[in-house]
C-alpha cells in the first residue's frame, strides 16, 4: 500500500500553517515580530516537513523528532525574534501547544477523505482559525495584564542601552503623521545617557536649527516634530525621534517595538518621578 504525496501542496500548507503559528505565538508571549521574520521562520519549517518526508524509514522517528526539535527552536528564535535562552524555551512551548490546539482543526480540512476541500479552502479556513485564535489570544493577554499601568522600559540606540520606569496610558493614542506609528513620550532626562547631549541640545532648539545639521548620527534620529492635544490645554508641538528598538516588560508579557517614535518633553511628568515615560495606548 503506498500514498501519493505532493512536495509543493506540503510545503504550501505547512509554510501557511508555521506562519499563523509563529504569529499567534508573537501574540501570546507580547513580542511584536516583523511580519518578513516570520515569513523566514514558516519557510525554514515548510523546508523541514519537505525534509523530514525524505528520511529513510528505519531512522525515521528518531531523525524526525530531533529535527522536529531543532525546527521549531529556529523557527521560536528566527519568527519570533527571540533574544534570550528563557524566552526561546517558552516560545517553543507556546509553539507546540498552539500547534496541539489548532492542529486538530487543520487535520479535519485537509484529511484524505475530504476531497471536496481544495487549496484554496484550506487557505481561506486557515486565515479563519488564525482570526480565531488570534482574538483568544488578545483577550487572553488583556485579561492577564490587567491593572499593571507601570512597567519597564529598556530602549537602545547606537549600542546604547537606557531601562526607564514607563507609564502605560491607554489615553495616549498620539501617531506620527509621517509613518502612522504609536508614538510614545520620554522625558528629556531620561534620555540623557543613550542620546548625545548635542543631540538633545539639538531636539530642545530645534525650531531655529531645523535644517543647519549636517551630521549623520543626528540623521539616524530621523528628527521631526509631533503635534498633540490633551484635554489640560490646548495642545502644542514636541520633538521626536526614532530609536533602534524598545522593549517593554509588562508583567510576563514582553513586547518588542522596533524603530519605536519618541516624542521627547523638556517637563518631567511626574514630581516624585515615578515615571519617566508615557507609552503609547496601542503598543500593548
């Protein structure tokens, strides 16, 4: 008895079913990959069910456990873009547990016995359990997080690293007109160890020495203004700039902004400085 199998439709259905994987894993750890580093992790995971169908029969099992392994550590690491060993070994977990729970429904939609169900079905039925399981696990992090308005921020520019007290406020809804992001504010203090105080001095004067600049580190800020309102006055302008990367840890959650928008204040927010940032509401 043998079974014809078809290397492309395995590959195209696990290459779909790796990228909702790696996604909803994202989600459920609160790490915000890049959609392409996903991308890379499902293609590293099609290429290996392709491999594992090539393996001899009598060292099959062994073979397919260990690359199994193997796979969805590079896969956690690469899609997820996983920074540290603890984090790796539960986005590993996250990975298999959520391969446990939606595989059964992928089983059912692409059995042998349903012929009825083409490509095209399993493609629209896998975009519908990633929607799924999606909103599960959105409300399953707010419901997790909830009432923890105060967490850490560490946040990185020219190998610089800077661990600031940050204040989530799901009022702050601020975006940058020039690239639709969530912008966040910083106190100007606060950044005085990762940004050169030239720069700072630069951000503070900036109305009159927009345009006189001409060096590349003050460049790589991608410095602009950001218009904002509040409901205490009638709102203003302030500086912004873009760093390398932000991390927020929330609790268990983390999340990981890349090229995050800072708008810098020359005030301090709070007297007795228990903050030193105010986080954007959709970041988390």
């Amino acid at each position: 008895m043998y079974r014809e199998i078809y290397i492309d439709v395995v590959f195209i259905t696990n290459f779909l079913m790796d990228f909702v994987l790696i996604r909803l894993t994202g989600m459920l750890l609160g790490i915000q990959a890049v959609w392409y580093r996903s991308l890379l992790g499902a293609l590293i995971g099609a290429l290996s069910s392709c491999l594992i169908l090539l393996l001899p029969t009598d060292i099959f099992t062994l073979a397919a456990f260990v690359l199994h392994v193997a796979t969805a550590a590079v896969m956690a690491k690469i899609g997820c873009s996983v920074k540290s060993k603890r984090m790796l070994a539960g986005a590993t977990a996250a990975l298999y547990i959520l391969a446990f729970l939606c595989g059964g429904f992928w089983d059912v939609i692409s059995a042998e016995e349903n012929k009825a169900f083409g490509l095209g079905a399993f493609v629209l039925f896998t975009g519908a359990s990633y929607v799924l399981f999606a909103v599960c696990v959105r409300k399953y992090r707010k419901w997790n997080s909830r009432g923890e308005v105060f967490c850490q921020v560490r946040l990185k520019f020219q190998e610089k690293t800077q661990t600031v007290t940050g204040f989530y406020d799901t009022g702050n809804l601020l975006s940058d007109p020039l690239t639709g992001k969530p912008v966040s504010i910083a106190e100007e203090q606060a950044l005085a160890d990762l940004v050169p105080a030239a720069a700072l001095n630069g951000l503070r004067n900036m109305q009159e020495t927009v345009g006189k600049y001409d060096d590349p580190l003050w460049e790589s800020l991608h410095p602009h203004f950001i218009v904002f309102s509040s409901v205490n006055d009638h709102g203003g302008i302030l500086p912004a700039i873009t760093l390398e990367e932000m991390c927020i840890y929330r609790g268990e959650q983390i999340v990981y902004v890349y090229h995050p928008v800072i708008a810098v204040s020359s005030s301090p927010f709070d007297s007795k400085g228990a903050y030193q940032m105010i986080l954007n509401g959709k970041m988390i």
